[in-house]
C-alpha cells in the first residue's frame, strides 16, 4: 500500500466514524459510497458503531454502495 493509498483510506475511514458516531437515532439504515477496498474497514466501524454493513454494487469504477443497517438485538 502506497502513502498516498494509505492517507485516502484514513480520511475516507474517519469521515464515515465520525458520520456514523454522530447519529442519533439508530434505527434507521444509512447509505453511502464507499471505496472498493475499504470494505473490510468499513465493516469493523459499523459493528463499533451498532451496525451491519450490506455492500451493493454502482456504476461508479471503484466505489460500493454501503448500506448501515441498526444490527438486531
């Protein structure tokens, strides 16, 4: 992995800690656009943050869509 690689991930990764921390109401699913490669970081910030990540395909090279989804008690 390159720095370049490396400072993307990190800055991708703690906009979407930060967006999912600051959500109040956890009971409904949110959505973003998401790198590729990131899916296994993503994943891990959805369960800190009472998630399941549903990844889903889009036209955009390189890019998932990721869905959070309130984890089920």
């Amino acid at each position: 992995m390159t720095l370049e690689v490396a400072v993307e991930l990190e800055a991708e990764m703690t906009r979407l800690e930060r967006q999912l921390a600051a959500r109040v109401a956890r009971d409904r699913k949110v959505g973003l656009t998401i790198s590729a490669d990131h899916r296994e970081q993503a994943a891990l910030i959805a369960r800190r943050h009472g998630y399941e990540l549903h990844i889903d395909r889009v036209e955009e090279p390189g890019r998932v869509w990721a869905e959070f989804w309130p984890r089920s008690a």
